[in-house]
C-alpha cells in the first residue's frame, strides 16, 4: 500500500505526538491523535530551548508559528558561592562565562504552536490507550473503553515510560541515573527583586559539588510578561531511589524530597538564587527523576517511535523538543521520498536510532561531569573553566 491516504493513529499528543501528526498531514496522511490527559498541556509552563537555527528552520518548513515567542540569552554565567569572602555577592561570584545563543521557550507556549497544526476533530481527548497491536500490515490500537482502531499505521509518542516501545523492540531503560531534577516557574513580578542586568539574558548556573542550578527568563502566558525557570540537579539518598519510572508533577513532591533541595539551597547557593527558588510554593514544585532510554528498533511492523518514546537523553542536552521536532521531519522526509511504507519506516529508522543514540551517549557523559563527577568549581579559575568545559565538550547549548 502507498503512503497517501493511509490512515495514521498517534498515541500522546504532546509536543512528539502533534509534530508526528503535522508530518504525516503533509505527507498526505489522515491523522488522528490520542492524548489521555484532559487538557493541562496547554499551561505547563517550565521552560525549554531551541537553538535559533533550529527553532527558524522548524518555522520555515511550517512546523512552528515564525512568531513563537521567546526570551533571547546572549552567555552562560557559571556561578558559584562566594558568601565566606570578605567581598561576598548576593548573586555569588561568576566563575566562568560561555557563549550561549538560544531563543528560550515556555513549553506550554511551544505546544500550544504545535497543536494548532493539528485539526480540531483528529485529537481525541482525555482517551487512555492501553495497548498497540502491529504487524506488516497495518496496526491496532487498544483504548480504556474497549474501542479498537485500525490504521495502517501507529506512532508512538508516549514518552519515556512508553507503551508502545514494549511492543517495538528491547532497549535499554529506563535507568535511573541517580540523581532528580528539581522544577520551577512563576511570573517575574515574584522574584526577590529585580533581576539584576548581567543576568537578564544568560543561563545563569550556581555550581555546586555533585549538581548544579539553572536559571532562566522565559515569555509568559500573556505575552507582555516573563517567567523565571529554574532548575536544580542533585542526588538523592540510596533510601529515595526512582527505579521504577516515575515523575512528580506539581503539588506531589512529598517533604523527604523536598528537604533534599532544601539542604542544598542552604548549604550551597548563593542567597538570591536560593531564595528564587524558595519562592515557588510546593504546590508549584515538581521533581523529575533522571532516566536514560534507547530503543533497539523504532519500528516493529507498522508501529514506530518518536520523540522521547523512542530515546531519553538526560535534560542536560536541552534538546528534547529538538529531537521530538526532528524525528517528525525526518519522517515527513522518508514518507516524501519512499513509495512504500517499509521503505519509509526504515529509512526513518536508519537516521533517527543512530541520533538519538549519539543524543542519548551526550546526556550521559554530561551528567558525569555535572552532577556525577563535578570539578571543584569554586576553585578553577577562567582559564581553568574553560579548559574543563573543552575537556567534556560542552555545547554551546547543553544545559
């Protein structure tokens, strides 16, 4: 069967599931989108990032509003505690800058893009898909009612605790990394004063042994204001592992998790950035495990995977949605150019496994050097900074 006119059923209707669905609309697909939550995508409102290069040629090729709103960030500050020096700053010391361009999103502004390339009536929701059945010739999808649909084919774009990629193939993962990344955002009129100019357009990092935070301004709902994002990576006690996958959205982050970021504002931050972060209410507050995930194949007959359903890299690579928006151009790509859809899914395959394995490896070797394995920062000079970050090949854009 060719491509054109095929049916098309996508399971998530996040951030991977509508840019899969805006690929397979204009590959000339009939697209339908399952999202089990009822509609609080729309307003999260943690940050996230596309290299301007990027974030054009997705708005270029259609995917992404070329209006999308975005805070622009110009370095990186690494920052460290300087509260035992006799000039000691309420800011802490910057210890080292970097290069750092990026348009810097709020997630629920940049999903909320993304879906309005999806047609009202091809997203379902809330719909909770319990299991995806394929083989060469078409696939099923299973739902909490009973319902079964039939299409010709089936993306999965279910995140990292994934359904479908028990039904595609072994990988690894996910495997807890060991240590949390704990999340923020409130409007800017909330922070402990202005925010001083120097720090108005970098990514801000207060460095610490064995983690770091990340600060950033990011555009508001509204479109006048901004939010602060923030983000702090740290370990856990061995007592508070995450084996099993598991995330801890805000308003569920219970008080031995929380005491854990606590004692690392107190003992480690510089006081305004610990008191940012005290700024967020525990309603607010979110804590999410760290996991690293590869799939062996992303295609098992006709079900594939994208976006994070397919790979986890650790969010020190900041290119989640990056890779979500790249594997469904990459898809579009194989659909326009094979007649066929074996053709198609397994070029599709071919190109995007070995990047998100390349993405995968990056977040790890990140994470060894910024939270697993950290330099004593507070002791490096610039010079030594930079040596360390050429030594761990920092991108311009890992966070």
């Amino acid at each position: 069967m060719g491509i054109e006119e095929s049916r098309v059923g996508v399971v998530g209707g996040s951030i991977a599931g509508c840019a899969a669905a805006i690929a397979l609309r204009r590959a000339g697909c009939e697209v339908t989108v399952f999202e089990r939550s009822p509609d609080r995508l729309r307003d999260r409102g943690f940050g996230i990032g596309l290299p301007v290069s990027q974030r054009d040629e997705f708005a270029a090729a259609g995917y992404l509003d070329a209006a999308l709103p975005a805070h622009q960030t110009w370095e990186r500050l690494w920052i460290v505690d300087d509260s035992g020096s006799p000039s000691a700053s309420k800011t802490g010391r910057i210890a080292g800058r970097q290069p750092f361009v990026a348009a810097l999103n709020n997630w629920g502004i940049l999903w909320r893009s993304l879906r309005a390339g999806v047609a009202e009536g091809a997203y379902r929701q809330p719909v909770t898909v319990t299991d995806v059945e394929a083989d060469t010739d078409g696939a099923t999808i299973v739902t909490d009612s009973g319902h079964r649909h039939r299409y010709d084919l089936v993306v999965g774009a279910d995140g990292y605790r994934s359904g479908a990629r028990r039904r595609v193939g072994h990988g690894t993962g996910p495997d807890y990394a060991g240590y949390v990344l704990w999340r923020g955002s409130y409007s800017e009129s909330r922070l402990p004063g202005p925010l001083p100019s120097e720090f108005e357009h970098a990514m801000s990092m207060v460095c610490f042994p064995g983690g770091h935070g990340v600060f950033y301004l990011i555009p508001d709902f509204g479109g006048e204001q901004r939010r602060m994002n923030w983000a702090v990576y740290g370990a856990l006690p061995e007592r508070l592992r995450f084996d099993d996958p598991t995330s801890l959205p805000p308003g569920s982050v219970g008080d031995d998790v929380a005491a854990v970021l606590d004692h690392i504002l107190a003992t480690y931050f510089p006081p305004y950035w610990a008191d940012v972060v005290r700024r967020t209410t525990r309603d607010e507050l979110s804590a999410q495990p760290i996991y690293d995930v590869t799939a062996s194949t992303y295609v098992a007959g006709r079900l594939l995977l994208i976006g994070d359903a397919a790979a986890v890299a650790r969010p020190h690579t900041g290119a989640g949605a990056a890779k979500a928006l790249a594997d469904a151009r990459a898809l579009e790509r194989a659909c326009r150019e094979h007649d066929t859809w074996g053709r198609a899914l397994a070029a599709y395959d071919e190109e995007r496994r070995a990047a998100g394995e390349a993405l995968v490896e990056l977040g790890q070797r990140l994470g060894a050097a910024l939270v697993e394995r950290t330099p004593p920062w507070d002791s490096l000079t610039p010079g030594e900074f930079e040596t360390w970050m050429r030594a761990i090949h920092l991108t311009p854009y890992a966070r």
